[in-house]
C-alpha cells in the first residue's frame, strides 16, 4: 500500500534550477508526486515548521535559509514512503551522502543541502498538514 511523505526542495537547489532534476530522481525512485506547490516561506511559518530545532544553534540559521527564496514543498507516494525518502536523498552532509542520492548529487553544504524530507510516519502526516489543506490532496489517491 503507497505512503505518503512530504519533500521541500529548498532555496539552494531551487535558485540553481535543480528542480526538475531532483523531481525527476525522485520519480525514477518510484515515487509519485501526489501535490506540488512553490511556496517562499514567511518568517513565522519557518520558525512553526522547525520548532522542533528551537534551542539548537543552527535553528536560526536555517530559519533564515528557508525564507531566503523560494521552494517546492511535495508530497509524495510510494511503498515504506517515508524510509525510502531518506535512502534516496542521503545524509545530511553531502560529503556524507551516498553516490547517486539527491545531497550527493546537488547539495552545496551540510546547511544547503537542498532537500527537506519528513524523518517520520507521524511527521510526514503533521507536515503534510502544515504545507496542503485537506482539498488539495483530494482525489489524489488520498
């Protein structure tokens, strides 16, 4: 049965072009872009959807990253969605990442590295919802 995660391609990838590329990587990983919106996030709603990083010392860094430009918050559908995501995309820090992942292929740095994706069943539900009003999902396999 298909899952659903969310993905952002942030501000970097984005602003490089990156985005059909990264898209593309994803859909040949079997997912299934289910929602897609481009966004440019206001101050608060940065600061919401990280509170869980609130008090750690690169919350405001990366506060400040994420309302830098635009980005493409996705939700996507797949089989085990939420653990395949993190396999494709690699580890936080490119240097890090595995061959052939997202970050390995198109992150700038540990703090840049383009891509966002839920760590979660339980989050990918709670940011889905942050980023896509029921309406937007219907009819879409969901």
């Amino acid at each position: 049965m298909a899952e659903s995660t969310l993905g952002i391609i942030k501000p970097d990838a984005f602003a490089a072009g990156k985005t059909g590329r990264i898209m593309a990587l994803l859909e040949e990983a079997g997912f299934t872009v289910r929602a897609a919106k481009t966004r440019r996030l206001a101050q608060a709603e940065a600061e919401a959807f990280y509170e869980v990083h609130r008090g750690r010392p690169f919350y405001q860094e990366l506060v400040a990253f994420m309302t830098s430009g635009p980005c493409l918050p996705m939700v996507l559908d797949r089989d085990d969605a939420v653990a395949e995501m993190r396999r494709v995309i690699g580890a936080t820090d490119p240097a890090e990442a595995a061959e052939g992942t997202v970050r390995k292929l198109y992150a700038e740095s540990k703090g840049r590295n383009a891509i966002h994706a839920s760590d979660s069943d339980e989050n990918a539900a709670r940011e889905i919802a942050f980023f896509f009003a029921e309406g937007e999902l219907a009819g879409l396999g969901g």
